[in-house]
C-alpha cells in the first residue's frame, strides 16, 4: 500500500510540476477569453494568479493592469502599470493604459507629462499622438488637431486619428478634409460602432462643400492637394444643383475620379481614390455609394435599394469581407 501511495504521490508531483511550467501562459489565455465576454472580474482573478506564476511577462501585466481600469478600479491598475514603463520592453500600451487611468482620475497634468513622454519614446505610434489628442479636446484646447494630424502622417495605418480629425474638421470652414479624413476612416473600420457617425457627417460634408454654386478656398490655404481636390470637384457643380443624395454623389464622385485620374493621379497619388477607381472600373462604385450615404440618407429607400439590387449587393459585401484598407505612408498632403 505505502508503495502505492509513494507512486501515486510522485505522479501527482508530476502533474503539478507539470501543470505549473504551462500553467503562466494557458492562465492567459483562459483571461483573454473572459476579457472577450466582457467578464472583467474573472479575468482579473485568472491574471493574478497568471502572474504569479510569471511575473516578468509584461503581457500578462499589461492585461490585468487594463482589467482593472475597465472595472474602475484605477489604483491597482496604476500600482500595476507604473513599474512597467521603466522596463527596456515598455511598449506604447503600457503608455496607453497609464494616460487613460491618469485621465480616469482627474490627473491630466499627469496624464498630459506621460503622454508626451510616450511620444518621446515612440514617435512613430499613432496611438500615443490620438491619445494626447483627446485628453486636449477634453480641455478644450483645440491644439488636438495637431496632434491628430501628426499622427496620421507618421502612422497613417491607425484608424482613430482619422475619426477625430474628420469630426473636428466637420465643425470648422473646412470644406475638404472632414470628407477624405472621414471616407478613410469608414474603409478602415466598416463594421466600427462609430462608423455610421461619420457616415452622417460625410454626408452632411458634401452638402456644405456644395453650398456655394461656385466651389473655392479661401486664398490663405496654399495646399497643392486641396486646391486640385476643389478644381476638380467644382466640375461637378451641376450636378449638386439637383441636391445631394446617393445618385447625385454617385455621379459627382464617379466624374470626379475619372477627371483626377486624367490630370492629378501621377503628381499626387492617394489611396482613397485609388480604391474608389478600383471600384469604378470593378463596377461596385454605385453599389459603395449607397453603402455610404443610402442608410444616412433615408434607411427605408436603402432598404427597398439593396432589395432590388441583391446580386451587386452580394458581391460588394464578398469583395468587403475580402479585403482590409490600409493607408501607406508617403501620401500626408495637410
């Protein structure tokens, strides 16, 4: 019996030995599951003991740390992260995270010194550049713009700075960026929550570019791009005068690509068009069109559109699901 029970005792060792050399990384992912579901509470419970079994993997930190900002609890999440961004293997998450306890708390001096010192350390990292961004226009301070802008052009792959320079734009004179700004975001995020807000406000953008009979900017913007944008666009002026809707943009959009192709393209080279020639010469370019502005429009019309128009619905959703947008660098015209 005793030999029974040593054997049975060594096995068990085993198993835990085991269990625990593997434990650290199956913990983690058990937590991102749970993260997944929205169930903050257990994954912090999972994390914890993740990290005991690793304590140097900054991974597993980074997400209880995140854990316990979306629970509120921000002084564990502050006491989490804060040993972080002195290691050598800090990312712009840890930053990330870091600010927007900060901001939680009410500590935006704080929260502004960590964000500029994540810029600092990654100045590439659109992230960090919408992070500060946000946490000005919280302030009112409506340098945000800059930041915004910054971080399009030195990462022109991360959507939100897209989504916040479009909204800003929309509420100043601008009459051309809140449209480009706007669209990209729209390819980037398709499916996003916030993707039918800017739907409506690329929409609303067109009607105020077209106010004016005669489209124009004023003398002080030297922008080589805006002003080929305006000249080609103003072409299509006659058009607006039957009103802005999915049809007229159809053929305003379609006459302003074929045009822009004929004398811009070369010089001035911009993905957003380039998708929107692909989509021309591919035939979907009426179907895209409704998929912008239909819904925002009038939902019932669009409804009774997708309806009638079932087989170029279809196939646009296909070419949808097939393909991710991403902006390159080498094309920040602002």
């Amino acid at each position: 019996m005793k030999k029974y029970i040593c054997l049975a005792s060594t096995c068990l060792l085993f198993f835990s030995s085991s269990l625990f050399s593997q434990t650290a990384q199956e913990l983690h992912e058990t937590a991102r599951s749970f993260m997944q579901q929205g169930d903050y509470a257990n994954a912090v419970l999972v994390l914890n003991r993740a990290s005991l079994l690793d304590p140097k993997d900054i991974d597993i930190a980074k997400d209880l740390a995140f854990n316990y900002y979306l629970q509120k609890d921000f002084d564990k999440g502050l006491a989490v992260i804060k040993p972080l961004l002195d290691r050598e293997d800090a990312d712009d998450q840890c930053y990330q995270i870091a600010g927007n306890i900060y901001k939680q708390q009410a500590q935006v001096k704080e929260c502004d010194k960590l964000f500029r010192k994540g810029i600092k350390k990654f100045p590439e990292s659109g992230a960090m550049y919408n992070e500060l961004g946000e946490l000005l226009w919280a302030q009112q301070d409506f340098t945000a713009i800059k930041q915004w802008e910054k971080g399009i052009e030195v990462d022109p792959g991360f959507p939100k700075n897209y989504y916040n320079a479009a909204k800003f734009y929309y509420l100043t004179p601008d009459k051309v960026w809140s449209i480009l700004y706007g669209e990209i975001f729209i390819n980037m995020e398709p499916m996003s929550s916030r993707t039918p807000e800017i739907k409506s406000i690329l929409l609303d953008s067109y009607k105020k570019l077209f106010a004016d009979a005669q489209l124009s900017l004023p003398e002080a913007d030297k922008n080589k791009f805006t002003e080929a944008f305006i000249k080609t666009m103003n072409k299509q002026s006659i058009i607006a005068a039957n009103g802005i809707n999915a049809e007229t943009l159809t053929m305003i959009r379609s006459r302003f690509i074929l045009d822009w192709y004929s004398e811009y393209a070369d010089k001035l080279p911009f993905k957003l068009f380039e998708l929107q020639q692909q989509l021309l010469q591919n035939g979907m370019f009426d179907v895209y069109n409704q998929w912008l502005f239909g819904a925002v429009q009038n939902l019932a019309a669009y409804q009774n559109w997708t309806a009638s128009h079932a087989a170029e619905y279809d196939e646009f959703n296909k070419f949808q699901r097939g393909r991710v947008f991403k902006f390159p660098s080498g094309q920040y015209y602002r």
